[in-house]
C-alpha cells in the first residue's frame, strides 16, 4: 500500500543537528513533493517546507531558513530533512507527507520522528 | 506568516452537527482555492479529510464538508459521532508559494 515510513527517535544536545528520513513506497517517488510539518507538545502543527523530489528543489518556511535542508535520494525513493543548530524549541514529533496536488494538500503522512532536543 | 486563525475548541452531543471557522488572509486562505481541513487524533498521523476548500478525499466519510467565503473557510461535522473527537487544521497555500496551517481546534463529543 502507498506509505512514508519514517526513520527512529532521535535524541541530540543542543547546537547539534538531526537527519531524519522518509521512505516512500506504493507509489512513483518522483511523482509528488514531499513536505515536512513538525507539532511541538501542546502545540499545532507548523509547515517547514516542501521538496520536489525529481527537481530537488526547495521552498522552505522563512522561520526554518538557514537552518534547514531538504533533500532526496530517488533510488531509493527517499526524502531527508536536516534541521541544524538545534534548541530546546526543536523538540518536536516531525512528519513528513506527500502533496497530492501539489498546493498543499497533504494525503499520505509518514509515522511521525520524535526528535528530544536536550543537555 | 501568522497562522490561521481558529477556535480553540468547540462541543457537540452526538448526532448533532457543529461547524469550525478559520479565518485567513486575502494573501493566503481568501485568494485561493486550496484549502485543507485534517483530523488528528493525539498520537496518530494527521488524515486529510477536505482538499480545495470543499473536496473529499476518497473514504472521507461524507459526514465531514467544506465551504468558504471570503477570508474565512468552514468544517462542517454532521451526525456528531464519538470517533469524530480529535484535533482539527486547517490549511492553505499562500502567496509565498508556502503553506500555513490554523492553530487547531479540539473538538469534543458530550
């Protein structure tokens, strides 16, 4: 079945960074973009940026530049995301998902990473 | 870009019907026709429940529709059930060519 499975909890100290990872299956990798969208504890769900995955180009939100990388690896039908600097704040469950329509619509969602910022 | 502005949370007794607003910009939600609403369920992964301000996405239950007006879309739950308590997003595509998401509504069946 179609599915973004994401890679394990990650815990890092502050000024680190973290690489998570999300594989796609049940469908053509390169056909839709993938974004990712983080929910800190008690808190909404917040929009990162988005990744075409045959281009590799990005758009990231303005709070993330600098900060943030997206990338791919198409044989193997993968998206990373790189978050750097890392701050308490960053202590988040990280998504990923696929755009359907490629406006913002968001069908398939990976698991969620949990990702502890912490010294 | 400041999120989308939505209730905090809203109440209905099963069978009923309630409605969540959120309210946008002309640069966001009221100059485009993409937005989403999805369901969140503490724990899980968001699901997609509305696409393009009023389009169910296939095995969306047609108990759940979208509207909007102006700078200021609509979820609609008809036929309240328990299963239908969760956290609620809206979404939408911004002139940024980003995305900016509400702030959430819990909805809670009594």
């Amino acid at each position: 079945q179609v599915q973004l499975v994401q890679s394990g909890a990650e815990v890092k100290k502050p000024g680190a960074s973290v690489k998570v990872s999300c594989k796609a299956s049940g469908y053509t990798f390169t056909t839709y973009d993938i974004c990712w969208v983080r929910q800190a504890t008690g808190q909404g769900l917040e929009w990162m940026g988005w990744m075409n995955p045959i281009s590799g180009k990005t758009d990231y939100a303005q709070k993330f530049q600098g900060r943030v990388t997206m990338t791919r690896n198409t044989s193997i039908s993968t998206a990373y995301l790189i978050l750097s600097s890392l701050r308490s704040e960053d202590t988040a469950v990280y998504y990923c998902a696929r755009d359907f329509t490629g406006l913002g619509a968001f069908d398939i969602w990976g698991q969620g990473t949990v990702v502890t910022v912490s010294s | 870009q400041s999120a989308l502005a939505q209730p905090a949370s809203v109440s209905g007794s099963p069978g009923q019907s309630l409605t969540i607003s959120c309210t946008g910009a002309s640069s966001d939600l009221g100059g485009y026709n993409y937005v989403s609403w999805y369901q969140h369920h503490p724990g899980k992964a968001p699901k997609l429940i509305i696409y393009e301000d009023s389009n169910r996405p296939s095995g969306i239950s047609n108990r759940f529709s979208g509207s909007k007006s102006d700078n200021t879309a609509s979820l609609t739950v008809s036929g309240l059930q328990a299963e239908d308590e969760a956290n609620y997003y809206c979404s939408s595509y911004t002139s940024s060519s980003n995305v900016v998401f509400g702030g959430g509504t819990k909805l809670t069946v009594l």
